[in-house]
C-alpha cells in the first residue's frame, strides 16, 4: 500500500515484482491517487474493483483512472455520481452519467 499512498509508480512496480501482493484496500489508493499507471498495475494483479473504488477513482477527478474502472464492470451509483461531481471535473460527470443509463 505504500507504494500507491505515496503515488510513486515506481515503487509500487518495484513492490510488486519482489512478490508483494496487494490487499483491496491498494486498489482504492490507487484509484484515488488518479494516476492510472498505478491503478493498472493494481488491476493486472487480479484485484476487483468495486463500489467504493469506483467512488475513489470518480473522486480522483481523472477521466482515464475512472474509465479504466468503468470498463471493469463495475456500475456506478448515487454516492459515486456525487464523488464525480465534487472532483469538478465535467469529463468525470459525463462518464458516469453514460455509465448510470
């Protein structure tokens, strides 16, 4: 989890190649930290995201970390569309919007 609290790409690869496997609670860090090179390191770990990583990624305010999420499967809902909204970004808005139809 280090290595996605601190948002260093670097030593969350440098983590995972040693043989550390990550908890669920890393998949939200990294959804938070909006930096999508993190969260798909996370995601190709197997981990599966789900309602309150979605949150974090809509939080995030980054387009990419939230599609990437948003490809899973998993659905946004009323919490999550509100997390997009106080990101301030409208791209986030529009993804999740397309995601609730």
């Amino acid at each position: 989890r280090a290595g996605a609290r601190r948002g260093n790409p670097e030593v969350l690869r440098m983590l995972l190649d040693t043989g550390v496997k990550p908890h669920q609670d890393t998949l939200w860090t990294g959804a938070r930290s909006g930096i999508p090179e993190m969260l798909r390191m996370l995601l190709d770990t197997g981990l599966k995201p789900d309602q309150n990583t979605l949150w974090a990624g809509a939080r995030s305010g980054n387009p990419e970390t939230l599609r990437m999420l948003l490809d899973t499967g998993v659905k946004p809902d009323r919490d999550t569309l509100r997390a997009g909204a106080r990101s301030g970004n409208p791209e986030v808005m529009r993804l999740l919007e397309e995601a609730m139809k």
